[in-house]
C-alpha cells in the first residue's frame, strides 16, 4: 500500500490520501528526531513557552478549516470538534506552557541530620529524547496535540503514529507543529498502518504512548517490554454511572445521556453501564429515553446533528453484534437498536437498554458506540460491588444531591477519575491527571503526573566538606561498628530512651572521629 484514502464516514465520499511512510524512511525520520532532541534539550522554557503559543496562534488562524477536517474525517459533529478536540488540545499548550517550568524546576530534598554533615540532595529534570506516540482514531486531534504539547514543553522530539483511518488529521498535526519554528526534525508524523508503529519500537525511540484497545496497547506493551522502552498506556473503559435516589433526574438524565453519546459512543471514559437505585428507576429510564429519542443523528450538514457517525465498518458490526446478543439473551432495547440507513453513512441511533447483567456482553464487554444498558440496584454495596465488577478503571460517576456520601461512594471506586454530578468532561482539564486501572491503562497524562512521565528524574547528591574523610570509609573495625550502632539508635529512636539520646549522639560523634587514612 503507497497511499491511504481517506473518506468520511458520515458520507463515504474520498476526502483526500497521503502517502504512506515506508519502514526505512520511518527509521530515518526517528533518527533525525534524536538529532533534533539534543538541540531542543538545550532550549530554556522561554522559548518553548513561545513556540507553543505560536501552535496556538496557528490553530486559531486555522479554526475553521481544523474544525471542518475533523467533523469530516472522523465523523463527530462540528460542534463536537470544538468543545472535545480542539478545546482540550489548546487549554493543554497554554497549561504547559505557562506552567512547565514551574513543575519542573529543581527540588531539594530535606536531609534531616545529613544536612549538617554538609549532604544536600536535588531532584532534577532531563527530558527523555525522543518520545513515540501512537494515537487513535477517536480523539484524532485532541489526544495526540495534547501529548506532543506536554512532551515540547518538557525538552523533547516527537514522532508521532497517527491512526490510518484518520491519516488527514495527522498530516495537520504535523503541519502545525512544523509551521512554528521548531528545530527540524523535532515533531514528525510517520503514516501507514498499525504494524508501522513497532518501527518506533525497534529503534528504541527513548518513552513510547499508545492511546488504543486493550488487546493493541498489550501487543504494543510487550514489545516495548523487551526493549525495557517505558511506556504509557491509555487503554479501554467501561465506565460505570451510579444514580441515587435523591438525585436529580432532570440533571442526572441529561449528563448521563451526554456522557453516553458524546462521539457517538466513541470514548473510552464515556458511559457504558448505569445502575439507579431501585426506587427512581422506572423515571430515571423514562426520561432518559425521552432525552434519547430526541437526539438528532447524521451528517453535521448545517450545525444539526447531535450524534454523528461511527468512524469505522468494524466498530458498527461491535456494536450491532452486542446489541442483537442481548436482545438474544432477553434484553429489551427501549430505543435504537438497529444501524440506519443513511446512504453509505456508518450511523447507529442512541439505545437503551434494560433487563441487562453482567453475563452480556453489552455490559461486560467495551462498546465504544451510542449503547447504554440501565441496571437497578437496591443497596449503595451493591451498586459499588456492580460497578467495580469489571476488568477496566478508567472513569466512573456518582450523581447524587449529597456531596459527602458522593465522596465517600468515589473512594470506594476503582477508577482512575471518578466525577459527581458530571461525566466525560475532566480529559479536557490538563491541570488533572489522567489515567486508570487495570486494563484500562498504565501511567497518566494530562497535569503535574503527565507532564514528569515526559522527562526522567536525576538525583543529584553533593557534599560540601568534600575534604574530610568519611567515617564509613576505610579502614573497617569494631570502633566503627559501635559507633554505627549507637548512631542507628540516636537516630531512629530505638532502643533508648528520650534522657540517653544526647549521651548517644555523644559516643556516635567520638567514634566516628577520623580513624587513620586509606
């Protein structure tokens, strides 16, 4: 394959193609990187602060045109484009670069009584090198933009895997990064299928990022495994809603509904399973559908459409597959259900589900579509016990009226972020970080946590009486094993009283007193 074309799935007509990176050229694209990274390290913030302002002066000058690619490639409405790609990706370069220096400036460590024995340390912050990215199809422009931004600000190259079904948005990613006078080589975007990004692997790029499926980021992280190359992992969810009764319905139904149906379905902190306390279930799924129903879904001709397409044929025959399984299995879909007939359009309406468990797929199992299956519950336990019941921990939420019992509810949660009263929307906050559990990943973005996975630590340690021995070097003898002894007891504690520590730090002084020279 030379080419790939790209086309819409909201309408099936060719967008565009570009042309596909071969395994050699992808190896001297990562080693142009690496020269690029040594001048970068060099850089002070000022001037990443400045070059990424200059990514966001572009993407403003370019806003429309941004907005109508990934609307058009991707599949979401325009709208959609703005508020869950472009936004988080912008509020990301500003956080970073206002805000890099700052998290990474020197830390000095407290070094009790070492201190006075003339020990400081300090923890300091080299960027890595050359930093891989491997990013979806879902998130096409927000996701990666964000990880290059926090990966420049801390001193580092990119090469960037974007996914071949949105090969358009990674050649503009790399326009824009490429258009702000950074070194040459320093950003760059390798195009082709998955099996192109082992290239970033085999050339042992320096810290690898997959965004992407359980099964790919398990492959990807094997792989960079036998290399010993670290590697971030943001992986698949199936995050869980859990209602209370004194929530508000009008509220919960609504968030919830977004969360669900936000990118048709297509995100992996969207939710996918929602349990309602017994007594407000049968309102809570009334509404719900009623909210549901009106949803209007297709093409984002003209600013109409509230759901859009499903971005790829394979991820439609995942959802018609989970959807005809537990109608099979006595499910009863409420609305939705069944893929429209738009033309050469990839859409499937908002369904709701009931008389689901936890033995369906649609339940078990990662959806990534418009599906929400709506369980009762009659006790907070079960509710808890219900929504821990899987192999992922991404995101939850918990919607109730009562923000302690809400946060007491959180804690219980296995999750990496659990909101109250709102969901989905804290990716788009880069000063917190982002990540899960289980299968759902390895290591954070976003914030403080995000920003130090960039670069790797250096404990500096250092003396100022460098011209006096040290009692622990040589000679060795019972002197010295004494004297250690006391010491461990002065200054742990153990072993004495609060009246004998003086007399202790008395003997450890006297027996380490310089001992003859080696």
């Amino acid at each position: 394959m030379d080419e790939i074309v790209s086309a819409s799935p909201a309408t099936g007509l060719a967008l565009g193609q570009v042309q596909v990176t071969n395994p050699d050229k992808a190896r001297r694209i990562i080693a142009d990187a690496r020269e690029a990274a040594k001048i970068w390290a060099r850089s002070d913030f000022k001037q990443r602060k400045r070059v990424l302002r200059r990514a966001n002066d572009y993407i403003h000058e370019h806003f429309d045109d941004i907005a109508w690619l990934i609307s058009d490639e991707n599949g979401k409405p325009r709208v959609e484009a703005v508020t869950a790609e472009i936004t988080p990706a912008m509020y990301a370069i500003k956080y970073y670069a206002d805000n890099a220096q700052r998290i990474l400036s020197p830390e000095p460590i407290s070094m009790f009584l070492w201190g006075l024995a003339g020990k400081s340390s300090e923890i300091r912050y080299a960027p890595w090198g050359v930093i891989g990215i491997i990013s979806p199809w879902n998130y096409p422009f927000g996701i990666p933009m964000t990880q290059i931004a926090t990966a420049v600000a801390a001193g580092n190259a990119v090469v960037l895997k974007p996914s071949s079904s949105t090969a358009l948005i990674g050649g503009k990613i790399g326009e824009i990064w490429n258009s702000i006078g950074l070194p040459e080589g320093l950003v760059s975007v390798i195009q082709g299928p998955g099996p192109l990004g082992e290239v970033l692997i085999e050339e042992k790029v320096d810290r690898l990022i997959f965004t992407g499926s359980v099964e790919i980021g398990r492959h990807v992280g094997k792989l960079a495994a036998d290399k010993l190359i670290p590697t971030t992992l943001e992986l698949g969810g199936k995050d869980p809603a859990i209602v209370l009764k004194d929530a508000d319905l009008e509220a919960a139904t609504s968030g919830i509904l977004w969360g669900a149906m936000a990118n048709a379905g297509q995100t992996c902190a969207g939710i996918e399973r929602v349990y309602v306390e017994s007594p407000i279930f049968d309102d809570f799924v009334e509404l719900l559908v009623q909210k549901a129903e009106r949803l209007k879904v297709g093409p984002d001709n003209d600013f109409d459409s509230d759901v859009g397409a499903i971005t790829s044929k394979g991820q439609l025959k995942i959802i018609e597959d989970q959807v005809e399984d537990a109608r099979a299995r006595g499910a009863r879909v409420l609305t939705g259900g069944r893929r429209l007939d738009m033309g050469e359009g990839s859409f499937f309406p908002p369904t709701i589900l009931v008389n689901v468990n936890h033995s369906m797929p649609i339940v078990r199992d990662e959806t990534f579509g418009p599906t929400l299956p709506v369980m009762p519950f009659d006790s907070v336990e079960e509710a808890i016990s219900k929504a821990n019941d899987s192999e992922f921990g991404l995101s939850a939420s918990v919607w109730t009226q009562d923000q302690d019992r809400a946060r007491e509810i959180a804690q219980q949660l296995v999750a990496g972020t659990v909101t109250i009263n709102d969901s989905l929307y804290t990716y788009g906050l880069t000063e917190t970080p982002w990540g899960g559990v289980k299968h759902s990943g390895i290591g954070k973005t976003h914030g403080k946590e995000g920003l130090l996975e960039m670069v790797r630590q250096v404990h500096i340690a250092s003396d100022r009486y460098y011209r006096i021995k040290k009692p622990w070097w040589y000679p060795y003898n019972r002197d010295l094993y004494d004297s250690m002894k006391r010491g461990l007891s002065f200054l742990t504690g153990a072993g004495a009283g609060s009246g004998n520590r003086s007399a202790s730090l008395f003997r450890l002084l006297r027996g380490l007193s310089p001992r003859g020279k080696i």
